[in-house]
C-alpha cells in the first residue's frame, strides 16, 4: 500500500490540511480520511508538505498555500 493513499483511496495533502487548520482534532481526521493512525497521517503529512499536523493546526508551520509545499 503506497503511504498518503490509504485503503486505496487517494485524499493527497490537500483535505487533511483543510480539516486539520478549521479545528478538526488530528485523531478525528485520520480515522475519517481513512488512515490507519494517527502517526500514519503524520508520516503522509510530512513526507507531501514537510511540516507536522501540529504545526498546521496552531499555525507554525508557516505554510503560505493550501496545495502546494511552500
């Protein structure tokens, strides 16, 4: 199974990182998208963005676009 397309489905960065900076707890975001875990989630996030659901979710990670690494 390819890491960041879990269960075959293919979400991309895109809609964690939404749902992660509107609030959403990380916890509830992966197991809604699909992934196994919580740290599966982190692993995705960092290897697409390079930046942690932790540092999306307080605004630290000082990412400047929604889609693309910045």
């Amino acid at each position: 199974m390819c890491e960041g397309a879990p269960y075959g489905r293919s979400s991309g960065p895109g809609q964690p990182r939404v749902l992660i900076r509107t609030g959403a707890p990380i916890a509830d975001v992966a197991h809604d998208l699909g992934y196994y875990d919580q740290s599966h989630l982190a692993r995705s996030l960092d290897r697409f963005i390079g930046h942690t659901a932790t540092a999306l979710r307080d605004g630290t990670s000082g990412q400047r676009s929604l889609l693309y690494k910045t």
